[in-house]
C-alpha cells in the first residue's frame, strides 16, 4: 500500500505524490521551497494524514524525508502536543530496525516530522523480488520485531505494522516505520478509508483511527484499549502471510476478515508448508482473540520464533515462493518438506483429546440450549478463556519439551516434574470440558468463574512452584488405578465450580475407597480439600473448618504447597470471616503465607490471601491495615488480568472506602467492579446483582436517589427470576423500597418492601430477626403517609 508510511523509501528516481482512494479528490497543499532548515527537493508520496517530502538537511549534508500533516487532520492543541510527545519519544529511540526520527517541528502552523530517507522497498517488494527462505524470512522479521520491542520499552506501541510498513533498505537491513503516529493524529470517531495501491493492488481498508483492518487485534477492531500485544497480533498475521502465502483468517472482504478476528476463527496452515514444525503453534499464540492469551511480549515471541528457526535443519531447502501478496496465491516453490514433527511438537494433538472442534460445539449447545438470557454471552465468554487455557497448555507443553533432559540428572527431573504439572492442568480442563457440555442452568450462570479459576499454566513454568520431588515410581496397575482415581476427582472439582453438589458428592462417595485403599497422601489431601469446600458450599462451617484443616497439614507436610495454599486461603475467609474468629483467621494467614513463601508461590494465590486477610482485618476494624491488603491483591489481579477477582477485591476496597466516609473513592471502586463483571459475565448475569446493590446503597447515601433507584431497579431484574437467592431478592427489595421513599414515591416503596418482607417470611420464618428491619421500614413509611396534624 503506497502509505505515508512506505513513501519514505527511495527507489531508483523520486516517486510522484499518488493519489488515495477515499481521499475525497483531496491533494496536498503547494509543495513549499523550504521547511525550517531542510531545502525541500520534491515529493514523496501523499496520504489522507499528509504529504511526504525528499529534502536536504544542510546543517547535517543528508538527505531527509519529512512528512508534514495536513492541518485538518490534527485535533487542536492536545493533538498537536500529542504527536510532538510522541515524535520526540521516537527521536530519542534509536535502533537499526526502526526508522530515526531526527527532529519534529512546526512549519507555518502545520505539524512535520524529519526522519531517515531509506532506499529500498517494502517488505511485500522484498517478497517479489526473488524466493525466499525460511531463514531469510525469520531474519528480516525477527529484526523488525526487535525493532518493535525497543519501540515498547519506550512505552510506544505501534498501531499498524504490516508488511507494508517495513522498509527492507538496498542494504538489506528491515525498518519499521510510522510508531505511534496514527493514534495521536485521529482527531475523529474510527471509519473506514479504501487505500489502493498495495503490493498486490487489491484494495484494504484502513481506519484512520489506528491500523489497517486484516492486521488489527480485537481490541484495537473494538476501540478498547491497545498495549504492545496488539502489535504482537499483527506481527503474528503478518509472518503467517510471509511463511503460509495466505491470510491467517481467510481470504474475504474486509468485515469478513474483521468478524473472523473478532471470533478467533484462525485457518489452518497449508500442509506441507515450508516452515519448520512448531511454528504454527507460536503464531496462533500470538493471535489469540484476547491480549492476556498471547505471549507476555514481543521478547517471549521472538524467542519462541528463534527455537523454531534452530529446529529447521535444513533452512536452504525452505524456499517461500515470491509474488505472495495480501490475499496470495499460497507457496510456489519448496524443494523439500518441513521437519516431521518430534512427540513434544504434539501439544495441541495431545489438548485437542479435551478441547477441539467437537467438544467446542458440544459445550456450546449445552450453554445456549439452557435459553438463559445471558446464554450466548456466557459462551462468547467461555470459549475465550478455554481456547486460550487450551493454547497455553499446547506452547507449555511444547516449550518443556525442548529442554534436554539428557543435560544433566536435573535437567530430566524438571521435565518430569513440569510433565506431572501439565497433566494435572490437562486433567483439570477435561473435567471442566466434561461436565460443561452437560451444564444446568446453575452450571451455565457459573461456567465463566469456573473457567477463569481453572490453575495457572504457568506454575507449571516455574521450577520453584513445582512440587519438590516427584510420587514414587507405582506399579502399572496401581498407576493406572492412580490415573483414574485424578481424573475424578478433576471432574468433581469441576462439579463443584460449576454449583452441582450432588453430583460432587457422589463422586466423592464413589472415589473414598479407591484413595483409602491406594495410600497415596496426595490424593488424600485432595480428597479432603474437595470435601472441605463442599461443606462450605453446603453452610456446614464446622464440618468445612475440619476438612479443610486436615487437607492443609496433610499437604504441607508432604511438599504439596499449592494444594496446601488454597486450602489456607479458604481457612483464612472461613474462620476469620464467617465464623469471626479473628484472630484464629489471622493464623492461617501467617501459616499460609509461610508457605507461599517457601514454595515461590505468587500470581491470584497471592491476591485471594491478601483479599482474605483485608476482610479478617475489617471485621476488626483496622481499616487502614484492610485497606491496603485490597489494594495491594487489586495489583496482583490486575497483573493476572483476572477481571473477576479484581470486582471482588475492588469492592471490597469499596467497602473500606465506605467505612472510612469516603464515599467518592467507594463509588468508583464500586463501579469498577460493575464494569468488570459486565466485560467478564455481560450486563444480564445474575451475579451483577451484587455490584448494582452495593453501587445503588452508595450511590444513595450520596445523595442522588433517581440515580440509584435506576441501578437497584436493574439488580431487581436480575434478582427477580424463578431460582435465584430468595435473601438477594429480598435485600434489593428492601433498598428499593427506601429509595423510593427517598423520592417519595411512597406507593412503590411499600410495594417493595412488602415484597420483601413477604420473601423473607417464607424463606426464614416469622419469628426471623431479618424481619426487623423491614417492618421498622414499612412502620416508618406508613407515619410519612399520615396527614399532618392541622397547627392550633
């Protein structure tokens, strides 16, 4: 595409200024003699933001490109500063694989930016000009992508890399061009432009709000926010299309693509591709539908490529064929087949037994076959974090494979280590998977939390989360047995996550003989920590208290830390909380602690500890003290991107903020939360209900009772469906009711409360201290309702 981005290159004799589709007939303005110090020796090329010039830079005897923006493409003066701040960033960068910009300035009222004259051609000009190797390939890529990497560590992200926006100089070395402009000149709402001229001449709509469509991450096709994995997005799209001659969301047009993106529909790679084996796996990483699913950054990626690129033994036999343009024609030439795949490139062969196409659309018929109304937004949801638990677990898998475990006695112990951590995960994610596809309404209304609190693949990474030594070597009849007795108890989690108890606990019945007779201490412990959380799930806290207690010292004494930990988690909300016995609750804070300590243990075990320890406090009453336990497991979850834990520790920080009289914080902790659960579950789930009652009470006590009237009538919609919690419905009720009277509508107050009163009644009996309230409401509603007494 000639962009302002490519016409910065200079091929044998200067380029004419091309005219843009979707520029509206628009030409730049008079081409001026002269800009600030630079002699100004004709044009570039032109684009909808703006001209781009050759010049003369005498001070420094070079010549310079400089783009020069049209005036009625800068929003005002914030724009304008904008831009500079960004330019003068990018000056200061300087690396071989990213373009140098020399000095931004202004010319007659309009914004220019002087940067390096590269001589050369596009990456797609690179591509026609001969065959090229897979070798060659990952050198130009990976370079641009260091490029890209330094432009992040400057916190630039770059919004539009594509092939057309790397210049590969006539010496061979890649440039990428144009980081961070695109955002800081938009100046308007997103639309779509029709740019021709591409390398292959078929038109690609562009936004000129950030980046061009068939490159763009879901986020950035969103409007949400875009961070430095967006551009890894659109670095994976763009060596897909160089590799595999095809776009890795199918050929199309435009909104076609885009909606494919949007549904993380990735085609496959051609078979017998000419690239090693493996490399597909990292690319579909790198294009996963959410941020948080791809590699942490453009480091990791490339490393990742690097391994690749080592395992393709014969690199000269690789040859990607010229000519592949934005839609190509595929691979026209390979001399030789890809490297057949080692067992440890199996990963995502190996997940697909849990998680492939089948299992998907049976999941989905479960879900939506319930006619909840929040059904298809629960899916959307769901299949984004179980696609991306399931590419997770394919690059862990692949990655510890990679190690040689003949290294050293060590070597091979840690790989056992990490594979008995994997298949653990694996089991976890069937049970998950299994019991999905059978979902009531009480499973689809938790599927998302459930997915979400599956275990971390990443403690599978690291040495120091890994269980210290490994189970001893069992006889094959016992192991088998063994095997077995782990899957159901993965599937019993599962149950358990899911809100089916009675399921739960007949399979624990079933499975009690199996591990009693076995003798294993890790299945005992594990045993003992489901029943433990089942009669939590129960109410039956003194009966949760013993289980949970014997599953952490069985764990801990056995070197099972993480098992240990999350029992210690749950002891620390059960006795500090629930049954207020504060100080014992902040015993198995410090007991658990210690033991997050020992094994390396962070990430959300860290959170839901502090989190913990943060409400045991504020029973206590140390506010300040529970104030900084939320926020510091607010830092965590927002580290871990875990939306659903950081609506809970928001508003519980929410809470203290309340207690504290600061009503302005607590409301916007308040509405954190809401906004969270609403992207994580959709506006309809009933666990919204609790968020809309406490952001309605504080909201009210703010003195603005219209608006809080609005979000409780909201909760009560949610609240008011056949099997919902009968107190939560109550709850709503009653701080409707003294909305209204609030307003004085004293008619629907005393429909509301009376309600309320009636719900609680046949849910807890007469005689229910709960009643008090609500009676003293209505008694008081009822005295506001009598005329007053005329004065004497």
């Amino acid at each position: 595409m000639v962009e302002l981005a490519q016409t910065v290159t200079l091929q044998d004799a200067t380029l004419p200024a091309p005219h843009l589709a979707g520029a509206k007939g628009r030409r730049g303005p008079p081409i001026p003699a002269n800009i600030g110090r630079f002699i100004v020796l004709g044009p570039l090329g032109e684009g909808g933001m703006g001209s781009v010039l050759e010049a003369y830079d005498e001070a420094l005897e070079r010549r310079v490109a400089i783009k020069v923006l049209h005036q009625d493409r800068l929003p005002g003066n914030e724009g304008r500063h904008s831009l500079r701040r960004e330019a003068q960033v990018l000056a200061r960068l300087s690396h071989p694989n990213v373009v140098q910009v020399y000095e931004v300035g202004e010319h007659h009222g309009q914004v220019f930016v002087a940067m390096e004259l590269v001589r050369g051609g596009t990456l797609w000009r690179w591509m026609d000009q001969a065959p090229r190797r897979f070798d060659e390939i990952l050198e130009v890529m990976g370079a641009a992508g260091r490029g890209l990497q330094a432009a992040h560590a400057q916190g630039l992200v770059h919004r539009d890399f594509k092939p057309d926006n790397v210049l590969v100089g006539l010496d061979g070395r890649p440039r990428v061009v144009d980081f961070g402009l695109a955002r800081a000149v938009q100046g308007e709402e997103p639309s779509l432009e029709l740019a021709a001229g591409s390398a292959d001449q078929t038109a690609v709509a562009r936004t000129r709000a950030a980046g061009t469509v068939p490159y763009m991450a879901p986020e950035q096709l969103l409007g949400l926010p875009v961070d430095a994995r967006t551009d890894q997005f659109a670095f994976c799209v763009s060596m897909f299309e160089l590799v595999y001659g095809r776009h890795p969301f199918g050929p199309g047009e435009t909104v076609e693509i885009s909606m494919r993106i949007l549904e993380g529909e990735l085609e496959p790679a051609p078979p017998r591709a000419p690239a090693p084996a493996g490399l597909e796996a990292i690319l579909r990483r790198g294009m996963q539908r959410r941020a948080e699913h791809r590699f942490p950054d453009m480091g990791a990626l490339l490393e990742e490529l690097e391994r690749a690129g080592r395992r393709a033994r014969h690199p000269s036999a690789v040859l990607v064929g010229a000519a592949l343009g934005l839609m190509g024609l595929g691979v026209l030439a390979t001399a030789a087949s890809p490297d057949p795949p080692r067992p440890c490139d199996d990963g995502r062969a190996v997940v697909a037994q849990v998680w492939d196409a089948a299992h998907r659309e049976r999941v989905r018929h479960a879900i939506l076959d319930s006619r909840l109304d929040y059904a298809a937004a629960t899916w959307a949801r769901l299949r984004d974090h179980l696609d991306g638990y399931a590419a997770d677990w394919a690059w862990a898998h692949q990655r510890a494979c990679r190690a040689d475990p003949l290294a050293s006695p060590e070597a091979e112990a840690l790989l056992e280590r990490r594979m008995d951590c994997l298949g653990d995960r694996l089991q976890q994610l069937q049970g998950l998977v299994e019991v999905l596809q059978t979902s009531d309404a009480a499973g689809v209304e938790r599927a998302v939390t459930a997915a979400a609190g599956l275990p971390p693949i990443e403690g599978c990474r690291d040495p120091s989360s890994l269980p210290l030594e490994r189970e001893p070597e069992l006889d094959p009849a016992v192991a088998a047995r063994s095997a077995r007795a782990r899957e159901r108890l993965a599937a019993t989690r599962a149950r358990l996550d899911t809100g089916d108890l009675e399921g739960a606990d007949q399979h624990l019945q079933q499975i009690d003989a199996v591990v009693a007779e076995l003798g294993q201490p890790a299945l005992r412990a594990e045993v003992l920590f489901l029943r433990g959380k089942l009669a939590l799930a129960r109410g039956d806290l003194p009966q949760a208290e013993r289980q949970l207690a014997d599953a952490f010292w069985l764990a801990e004494g056995r070197g099972l830390e993480p098992l240990a930990a999350d029992a210690g988690v749950l002891l620390i909300d059960l006795v500090g909380d629930r049954l207020q016995r504060t100080d014992d609750g902040l015993a198995w804070y410090r007991h658990t602690r210690a033991v997050l300590e020992r094994a390396g243990l962070g990430g959300l075990r860290q959170g839901w500890l502090l989190n913990n320890r943060g409400n045991v406090l504020l029973l206590q009453g140390r506010l300040e003290a529970a104030a900084d336990a939320f926020t510091a497991a607010l830092s965590l979850a927002e580290h871990q991107q875990a939306r659903l834990a950081q609506a809970t520790f928001a508003e519980n920080l929410g809470r203290v903020l309340r207690s504290q009289g600061r009503a302005s914080e607590a409301e916007a902790q308040y509405r954190r939360a809401l906004q969270l659960r609403e992207q994580e579950l959709g506006r309809t789930h009933p666990e919204l209900v609790a968020s809309l009652v406490q952001l309605g009470e504080v909201v009210l006590e703010a003195g603005e009772p219209q608006q809080a009237c609005a979000l409780l009538e909201r909760a009560l919609a949610l609240a008011d469906q056949p099997g919902r919690d009968p107190l939560r419905l109550a709850e709503v009720l009653t701080d409707l009711g003294r909305c209204h009277a609030t307003l004085g509508h004293l008619d629907a107050a005393r429909d509301r409360l009376e309600r309320a009163h009636e719900t609680l009644e046949r849910t807890l009996g007469p005689e229910h201290p709960a009643l008090l309230p609500v009676r003293r409401a209505l008694e008081e509603l009822g005295a506001a309702a009598q005329p007053s007494a005329p004065a004497r």
